[in-house]
C-alpha cells in the first residue's frame, strides 16, 4: 500500500509533501513518486500523516483497566486506543499487594508485542508503585505503599516475562537509591510521588534514573531557591511526562515545560483511568473510589486520579496551549518510543519501522488509522 498526496512528518521532525510505501507491516520507502508504480493506493491529499502515538502512562479507558489483570480488560483498552490514533502503549499499574501485581502481569504476558488485529499493542508493563513517598501519594493507596525493595522488584519482573519496561520509585524512601542502581540495568528508572530535594533527586539520577512520572504532579515544585525534582531533571537531561489534559498542568507551564526540557525530552501522556471514554459517574482506580465530573476525575479528598481524556486528545490540546505541532507530535511518538527503548520499531516514520500510521485533518481530527500496514478505520 501506498499513502499518495499526504503531509508526511518525516523522522527528522519536519513536515514535507510526499509518498509511504508500506509492505508486509513495514515501511518500505518514501519519497516523491511511488504511486506510480502502484495501484493499491489511499490519497491523504490534504491531509497530516503521523506515526502512530505511544502512551508510555496509561491506567484504563472504556470502563476497563490494566489491573483488572483480565485478558477482557486489556483487549477493550486495546480496541478503544487504536481506534483513538495509539498504537502502542504500557499498561500502567498501581500500588497495590504484590501478589495482585503479579497476576496482574502474569496476565499481561500473552498480549506484549503482539499485533492483534484492531487492538493497539501492549508494548510492556509500567510499574507505578508501590515505592513511594506516602505524603506524595496522590490517588495510590496508602495502605500498599512501601520502601524499595528490590526483591520483590525482581519476582514482579519474572512474572512479567522481563516485560516491565519502567519501575517508579521516590528517590527518598529506604533503599531507593541501591534499588535504582540495580534496577536501572533491567529497565528504565523514573522519579514519582516524592518529596526528594534537589539534592536527593540529583543522587537518583546519577544512579541512573533517567526519567519523571508526571512532571510536577505528586512531587515537591520548582522554586527559585529550591528546584527539587524539575530542576535535577533538566540538569541530568531526564525523559519527563506531562499530563496535558488542561487539569493536572496549567496551559503556560506546558509551554515552559517544552522550552526547559526541548521537544527532544518531553513525553506526553494521558494517564488515563478506566472512565477515558465514559460518561460521568463513579469509578474505581487501585481499589479507591474515583468521581468524574465534567472532565474531572478525583478520589474523596480531592485528589486528581488520573485523567479520562485519551493521548490524541492530549496532543492536540498541547498544540491549543501553544506548543508548535511538530514539537507536540514529537513528545507523542518518538520520544515516549525513546524513552523506554522501542525507538528501534515503532515511534517514526521511518523505513524498517512498523507501518502504523495516523491520517489527520488540518484541525488535527483522526480521519484514518493504519495498522500493521492495512486500513482498519
């Protein structure tokens, strides 16, 4: 199949007019032409065409969630993602019992790297919690909240299948730091619910941590006289995930957030939550009930639990707030690829890659998905 007449973001971050080839799942060329020599093709004439998104942070959509540890779970949020533009992405746990967890991803193994047909693909596992800061909590759950324990760490990374590709920790609580220095050779380290420091955060990543859960949300701010975890991250070049839903981060400070970190570094996620898709009403999300109102999803003492708006809507939203399109694509595709190391297959438009594409319209609606190289919308 070929993609004639579309407004191709190529992989070095630039927008040009030409032609996709793709064959057996992969891109095999681009460049001006092609359909010339092709009578199997799809005019986007008009029309922006993207790799498709990866959301590296997501609980749930569609009424279901990742730590239903169901296969009936993971394939509703699989169909709902892929039919919303995202073609990969991580499910994302809670603090919950580790014997809980591990079912959870015991259940999860069968689906990673698997192109099922019209489901998005589960690329591998992001174990927020439960090492964390209590005060930071957020809507984790108290009661399952611990230090780092690196032995538990690795029976969960067993029963995953070697398949979790981030681990959260608060640098601050017992045994992070030796934690993150073993942790760091499995799988990619990131800072979350913490009260760390400057200081404290800085020795994280010299540990090798490389990356924030939700920059700004459920840790210390960025002060003047006291940077904390935003500061040590834009000095140690750290991957961070912005929440771009319009709650968890005022518009402005999504723009500075770009102009800190450059669009080489920001991973835009939706950490989104069962209700993603659902109409207002009352939820769960690790094991704590979760009210969402007009857009709003908190648990009883006002906390936000996640978002309910999907990684497409994120995108486009950055671009509202004022962030250029080709940075706000970036920080949707190649850059949450590149920071959990599946840059290699998916995140660009590039030859060798996945031939999973995105056709927008010019105010950035989902007119068409292609997936694994076929037309499924």
């Amino acid at each position: 199949m070929i993609i004639t007449n579309g407004i191709i973001f190529c992989d070095d971050g630039i927008f040009r007019q030409t032609d996709i080839e793709a064959r057996n799942g992969i891109i095999t060329s681009i460049g001006e032409g092609l359909s010339d020599v092709c009578r199997d093709t799809f005019d986007a004439r008009g029309c922006y065409v993207i790799p498709g998104l990866v959301d590296i942070h997501i609980h749930g959509a569609a009424g279901a969630d990742f730590c239903d540890g169901s296969s009936r779970s993971i394939e509703c949020i699989a169909r709902f993602l892929l039919q919303h533009g995202v073609t990969g992405f991580l499910g994302t746990s809670m603090a919950l019992p580790e014997e809980r967890l591990s079912d959870i991803y015991t259940a999860a193994r069968s689906f990673v790297g698997q192109p099922f047909s019209s489901q998005a693909i589960l690329q591998g596992i992001n174990m927020e919690g439960p090492f964390f800061n209590v005060k930071k909590r957020g809507a984790q759950n108290e009661k399952y909240i611990t230090g780092a324990d690196y032995e538990m760490f690795m029976r969960l990374y067993a029963a995953s299948g070697s398949n979790i590709k981030t681990v959260a920790v608060a640098p601050e609580v017992e045994g992070a730091l030796a934690f993150i220095g073993k942790a760091r050779l499995l799988c990619n380290v990131s800072i979350a619910h913490t009260c760390a420091d400057y200081d404290t955060a800085c020795s994280a990543f010299a540990e090798g941590a490389n990356h924030v859960t939700h920059l700004f949300n459920g840790m210390s701010g960025f002060l003047h006289r006291e940077p904390g975890i935003v500061g040590a991250a834009a000095d140690y070049d750290a991957f961070v995930e912005v929440i771009c839903d319009g709650l968890h981060i005022h518009p402005s400070m999504v723009r500075a957030i770009f102009k800190i970190f450059s669009d080489d570094r920001v991973c835009l996620i939706s950490d989104a939550m069962c209700a993603c898709g659902m109409p207002d009403g009352r939820y769960e999300l690790g094991g704590q009930t979760v009210t969402v109102a007009n857009g709003s999803a908190t648990i009883g003492n006002g906390s936000l639990a996640g978002s309910v708006v999907v990684l497409s809507e994120c995108m486009r939203r950055a671009v509202e707030f004022g962030v250029p399109l080709e940075k706000a694509l970036k920080a949707a595709t190649i850059n949450p690829a590149k920071a959990v190391g599946l840059d290699g297959t998916i995140g660009s438009l590039s030859v060798g890659k996945r031939a999973d594409i995105l056709v927008l319209d010019r105010d950035l609606k989902l007119r068409n998905v292609v997936f694994n190289g076929e037309i499924i919308k």
